[in-house]
C-alpha cells in the first residue's frame, strides 16, 4: 500500500512539473506559490496540538462533567 501510494505521488508531481512547463514564468511561480499556501494550511489544519484544538478539547471535557455529574464542573 505505502509503495502503490508513493509511486502515485511522485507520479502526481512528475505530471504537475511537465504542465507546468508548458506555463509562462510568472504563472508557474504563481502555481507553486498558490500549492505552498494550500500545503501550509493543511498542516496548520491537520496539527493535533494546535492551540484551538485544545481549547475545545477541554470545554468538551468540562461540559461532559457538568453534564455526568450535575455540577459545575472543575
């Protein structure tokens, strides 16, 4: 699975090189600029430690107290 899924990456990113050559300039560099962009906000999407992720994580936690004990929680 992880080699099938490597060679189809690569094979993604050989074909996306090639038309982007078929590119001007300027709109290549705006092409690798827009998919740095979207790689950057996925990581900052998929980041499990991410300072809003435990916020709500706790005021989850909070609120399932209250609500298992009937107080007002910690």
């Amino acid at each position: 699975m992880f080699r099938t899924s490597r060679m189809a990456r690569r094979g993604r990113r050989v074909a996306t090189v090639i038309l982007e050559l078929r590119l001007p300039r300027d709109e290549r560099r705006a092409a690798r600029a827009e998919r740095a962009a979207e790689r950057q906000m996925n990581l900052e999407r998929d980041n499990p430690y991410s300072a809003e992720r435990r916020a709500d994580a706790k005021a989850a936690e909070r609120d399932a107290r209250v609500d298992q004990w009937g107080g007002s929680g910690w």
